[in-house]
C-alpha cells in the first residue's frame, strides 16, 4: 500500500499523486458544503450568513488540527524515504499519543469559549444564536478530526493518497444523506446539519483508522516502539506545532476580516459566504499539489534526493499556473452556477452580484495564491515549518492592515482586496525563504558526504 516517491518523472509522479488528492480534498470539502447547500437551500438566507459567519474561526480550529496532523506525517515521510522503518514506528505511535491529548484539551477549550469567541467577532444578533449551535457542535468533534486528519496523514507519507479518498467519498454520501435527513423531514435546522457533520467525521475517522492498522504492515509495531519517547515527540511537535500555528495564524487575519465583513451586515456575509465556498471549490487542486509536495520533498529529502525537490517544485509551479488560468475560464462561465448550490440565484439577486465581485478580484490572482501553496508546503516537507508558519505571519498582517484601513474607506470592495493582498505578502517572503532552505540543506547533506568520506579513509 506505500509508494516510493523518489524515483521517476516528478511532473508525473506529482501529478499521479495529486489526483486522488484532488478528489479527496473535494470531498473533505462536502461536509461544509453540505451543511450550506442544504441550510441555505431549506432554512433561508439567515441560516446561511449563520454557517457563514462560522467560517473563520472554523478555519482558525480546525486549520490548526490539520496543520498539526499534516505536520506530525513529515518526519514520518522523511523517515520512509530513509527506509528507517524502526523510527518511522516510533514516531507513528508517538503522534497518535500526542493527537489523543491535543484533541481532549482544545475540545474542551473551544466548546467552552465558542460564544465569547463569536461575540468578539461581532456577529450580528439576528444570526449569533445559530452560529453558536452550530460550531459548538463542530468543535465537539475535534477528537474525530484529529483521528481521520492523523491517519490520512500517515497514509499519504507513506505514499497511498487514493485510500483517504475512498474513505471520503463513503462519509461524505453519509454527511449528505444526514443532513437531508436531519433538516428536512426532522427540521433541526443548523443543529441537525452540525449533527452530520460530527457523525460523518466519527465513521470516517474509525473506519480509516481500523484499515491503517490492518493494512499497513510496515507499521506493525515491534516491542517498545509504542511507547511515549521524548525524542521522537519533540521531533513531530518542532514541525507539527508551526505548521498547525501557521494554519491558525493565517485564520486569525480571516477572523479580523470576518469581523470587519460582520460589520457591513448580513447581505455582506452571505454573500462573502456563498463566495467562499464557490472560492474553497475551486482551489482544492491548488492546496492537493501543495499537500503533495510535502510528501514528495520529505521522502526525496529522505533519500538525500534535493535535485528532485528542486524539479518537483518546478513541476508544481507550473501545474499550479495551468490551473490558476484555466479557473479563470471556470469561473467566468460557471460561477452563477456553482454559486446557485448555496443561493436562490433567481431571488437573491443583489447577494449574487456581490458574491461573483468578490470572485473575480480573489480569481484573478491564483497564480501567487498557486506559488505560494507550491513554496509553502515544500519548505514544511523539507522541515522548515517554522518559515512557512512566518509566511502565515505575513498573510496575517496584510488581511488585518486591509480590515482595518480599507474596509471603512472602500467597504466591501475593501473586503475583496483582503485575500489578494495576503498571497503577494507571503510570496514575497516564502521565495527567498525557498531558496534560503534549498542553500541550507545543501551545504547539510555536502558536509554529510565530507564526513563518511572521512570514515571511510579512516577505516582503511
């Protein structure tokens, strides 16, 4: 069930890997999507901006858990390319540990605090009460996205990216299933979509766990390896951690410009909602080749292959450019269309202007959103999670910077800048930041050489 990723054409061997990402990702997205397709189909407009106006602080969780995750399977891959399967063991068992108390302690923080975290956003009144019933529910079952988010992690950093699909694809008919169920014939509204959601986590989290453990023989633990070990677990969380703080300090520029949307009142937020999701759907084979990346550099890294993860990168780079174009194409003559899966297109006319506005002017710039993604996630696969996590640093300032100066001034057209102007400021840092790691794993593996050179003339 794993795949080496350190031998062949990287464009091919990329693009053969991200596929079945692509799909994943796609599904991973329908159970959010579910959630707003259908409230906002069946509760109405107030319903939605209440899902909606959950979005950043959704992210800002939730990002961190799949950061986390995505963290915890690098040393993982990068141990695969060494072929130490022995620590590659060790460090299996120590993210399951370190994901089991990750997820009791931010459940309980966030289920706490989701009321006082929405207040300070500013959400309306006329739709606070639904977003507190509904992410309240969602962060109860953090421990279910830590499980799935930690197995398709470890799955992917051995190489198998078309088993979480398969996963997916079961769960997320299930999410869709429950949903029409729960708010339609029961009519429990936002509660009965947040139900969905967690239940549909629950079984995808369980049923993946079950097969890595049955399927993956590389992974059967030998005595001693199960336990807890200090090394391995500073090893996970000095890459984990970043990457799951940058996920959260990107969302925390997000949650500032929801505030900032919040106060331009409910049309604004639904119609940033509907455009939201339009935008997650299409950038799905975006963050697919980044996830991608991380794994391709990790194992090439592991077998001391950063040739490869210099061609892999430019391979990515221009899949990304590809896409970023043909979206354009997409959204020119789909987007009343995709967005018609959220909305009434034919009533709620003035909302679906607004929302193909914000489209445009945040499509028009995938391309740095594309380069970005191919640098970021690159630079996590090669362990250098702390500069990808500044980049999130920078994204954070700039949205905050347009909240904060451009909205009052522009309203929402302030808003639609807010996305761009994050993408260029991290481009601007995560490039050098690219090339500065390139140098430094270099001159690493140039020493290493030196050195068993050195034993070897010793030995004779």
């Amino acid at each position: 069930m794993t795949k080496d990723l350190t031998g062949g054409s990287p464009l091919k061997v990329i693009l053969l890997f991200t596929l079945p990402l692509v799909l994943g990702n796609l599904f991973q997205q329908f159970y959010a999507l579910a959630d707003t397709i259908i409230v906002g189909r069946y509760c109405g407009v107030s319903a939605l901006a209440s899902v909606g106006s959950t979005g950043s602080i959704n992210y800002l969780i939730l990002g961190f858990v799949i950061g986390v995750c995505n963290g915890f399977a690098i040393p993982i891959a990068q141990l695969f390319g060494a072929r130490d399967y022995h620590d590659l063991r060790r460090h299996v068992a120590n993210a399951a540990w370190l994901c089991l108390a990750g997820s009791v302690i931010l459940t309980v923080l966030t289920v706490a605090f989701t009321r006082p975290m929405l207040v300070l956003m500013q959400t309306p009144s006329d739709i606070l009460e639904g977003a507190v019933i509904y992410i309240g529910w969602i962060f109860g079952g953090i421990p279910f996205i830590f499980l799935y988010n930690m197995v398709a992690g470890i799955m992917r950093a051995l190489g198998d990216s078309k088993t979480p699909l398969y996963f997916l694809i079961l769960t997320s008919v299930l999410n869709i299933g429950l949903d029409l169920l729960f708010v339609v014939p029961f009519q429990m509204g936002i509660l009965g979509a947040a139900l969905a959601t967690d239940i549909s986590q629950a079984v995808s989290g369980v049923i993946s766990f079950v097969y890595l453990c049955r399927k993956f023989s590389v992974l059967a633990m030998e005595p001693g390896e199960a336990r807890p070990d200090k090394r391995a677990c500073l090893r996970l969380l000095g890459i984990g951690l970043p990457m799951g703080l940058q996920c959260s300090i990107t969302a925390i520029g997000s949650v500032i410009m929801q505030w900032a949307v919040n106060m331009l009142g409910s049309m604004a937020v639904a119609a940033v909602t509907a455009a939201g999701k339009t935008m997650n759907l299409l950038t799905v084979p975006l963050e697919s080749v980044g996830t991608a990346m991380a794994t391709y550099s990790g194992q090439n890294l592991g077998a001391a292959r950063l040739d490869r993860v210099r061609k892999g990168v430019h391979a990515a780079l221009l899949i990304a450019a590809v896409y970023a174009v043909a979206s354009l194409a997409i959204l020119h003559f789909g987007d009343v269309a995709i967005m018609g899966l959220f909305l009434d297109t034919e009533t709620e006319v003035d909302i679906v202007a607004m929302s193909r506005e914000y489209l445009f002017w945040n499509s028009a710039f995938f391309i740095p959103l594309g380069a970005l993604i191919v640098w970021r996630y690159s630079i996590q696969g090669l362990g250098y999670s702390t500069l990808a996590m500044l980049a999130g640093v920078a994204e954070m300032v700039a949205r905050t910077l347009v909240a904060i100066a451009l909205v009052p001034v522009l309203g929402y057209f302030g808003a639609e800048l807010a996305n761009p102007a994050a993408w260029i400021a991290a481009c601007l840092f995560l490039y050098p930041a690219y090339r500065w790691t390139c140098r430094q794993l270099e001159n690493r593996l140039l020493a290493a050489r030196l050195h068993m050179k050195k034993d070897a003339c010793a030995a004779q």
